[in-house]
C-alpha cells in the first residue's frame, strides 16, 4: 500500500462521515507538537510528511527516523487550522507509536549483536496489510528487512518440501522459471537436510531452531564445502539468546518478535494555541 492510500485509509477509519468537532466553530490557525513520554528509537516521519502534503500542515522536525529520543523531548511542531490538526492527531501518533515502537525493540537487537558482523533480519509475521510500513519501521531500527513477499525470494519451507518429491529436479526447474535476480532459500532442520539443500544449490539456507551446537556444525559444513551459501538462523530469538545465536558464525538471524512484540511507547500531542 502506498504511502498516500495508506494515510487516506486511516483517515477514512477514524473520521468517517466527518469529525463532530468540526462542526461547532470555524477553524482557526494552531500550532501543536508532539511530545515524548518515554525513550526509544523515532520512525515515522516519511508518513507523518506524507499526511502534512496531503492536508497543508506545516511540520518543524526536532527528530529524523532512527534517531533516538528521551522523555520530555519535543519531537515535531506542527501548524495548521484547527480542523485539520483535530482530526488528524490520533492518526499521526498512531503513526508514530506503532513505527518507533518497532524502531525501538529492533534497534536493542541489533545492540545486542553489535560487533558480530551478523545482520539482523524480520520476517513476514507482519499485520495484515501493514507489512510496508512495519518493515520500514525495522529499518528505522537498523534492522534489515527479510523478503517483502512471495515474489522477491523462493523460499522453501518445511510445508512446501513436502509438496516436491525430487529436491534436485525441482531446482533444475526452478532457474528456468523465476527471475535471474531472485535467490532460493531452503528452511532446515538439521545437517542433514542442510547438505540436500547445499547440494541441491540453495544459495541461503535457513537453520530452523536449531541448537547452537547444531548451528556450528553447519556453518562448518558451509565453510568447508559451500564458502558462497548464506546462513540464516531463526526460531526462538530473544534478547537473551540473540547474542550466543550471533557467536555461532551464521550470517543473519531473522525474528519476528522485533514487529509482534514490540510494546507501544508513549508520545501524545499538545496543543499551544
């Protein structure tokens, strides 16, 4: 979804037929800003710009996405008519909590890596039509972000590898069929299905929870025999265990806790007059 249809839609949920507010007194020119009630990572500001083009608000930035922020700190100032910053003001803090909530777990992740050289991915658990702007949230973050959809990347899971029946016939296929550009991922559970994988010329292969133990031998396996494959290690990544996953040589580990679990941090506007 496009960054305009994205706010138009947002606006279309919360005003409705028009806001009550409204309908009292002209409007009249306001300036507001938009405050910061606890600290954490900034993303959103591509949308909240997108929003002031669309409805004439003026915008002064205290903050550019990825940047962190404290409590008390004024993040942006906005001007406009009465009307307009009324209604929209529910819709920009949605925007800007829900992304720098994202933000910020992410970016204690990507500390908790920091110095191991291993990228930090997320994955498609994303809410339903959110995914453009949760996975932009993560970059924020200074997270990377996974493939965008089924098109950009084959990626065979466990599900799929039950569907083909000869592994190495179907990647013959597989070249003549997707795009030049577009890489092949295979989800594996164990050394063994690594070394079909590799063999069978899979260029990223995922170690799907996976022991740290069997991790290594992996990236053993990898180093020794297929140097050029790429590592991915995913399931059961927490803060407390992303560190060790980091030390076992892989090239990337992906979660999806980084977007479903983040918890709201708290932002509010005020209004000056």
């Amino acid at each position: 979804m496009l960054k305009h249809e994205f706010i138009e839609a947002m606006l279309r949920e919360d005003v409705g037929r028009g806001d009550l507010y409204a309908r009292i007194e002209p409007a009249k020119p306001i300036r507001a800003y938009i405050l910061a009630k606890s600290d954490g990572v900034f993303a959103g500001a591509e949308y909240i710009d997108e929003a002031a083009n669309m409805y004439d608000l003026t915008l002064t930035w205290m903050i550019q996405d990825g940047a962190s922020f404290s409590t008390g700190d004024r993040l942006l100032e906005i001007e406009g008519d009465s009307h307009t910053i009324m209604a929209l003001e529910r819709s920009l803090l949605d925007i800007a909590l829900h992304a720098s909530s994202i933000a910020t777990l992410t970016a204690q992740y990507v500390k908790a890596i920091e110095g191991t050289g291993v990228k930090l991915l997320d994955t498609r658990k994303t809410r339903p039509l959110l995914r453009n702007f949760e996975k932009y949230a993560v970059r924020c973050g200074g997270g990377l972000n996974h493939r965008m959809g089924l098109d950009d990347c084959l990626m065979l899971k466990d599900t799929h590898l039950k569907t083909i029946d000869d592994l190495d016939a179907y990647m013959a296929a597989v070249r003549r069929k997707i795009p030049f550009t577009a890489k092949v991922e295979i989800e594996c559970e164990d050394l063994a299905m690594v070394k079909r994988a590799m063999q069978a010329g899979a260029e990223i292969v995922m170690c799907d929870n996976m022991s740290l133990e069997e991790t290594r031998a992996v990236v053993a396996y990898r180093d020794e025999h297929y140097p050029h494959v790429l590592l991915e290690a995913s399931g059961n990544v927490t803060l407390e265990t992303i560190d060790a996953i980091a030390q076992t040589g892989v090239d990337a580990i992906s979660s999806g806790s980084i977007i479903h679990q983040a918890n709201w941090i708290d932002l509010s506007m005020r209004v000056e007059g």
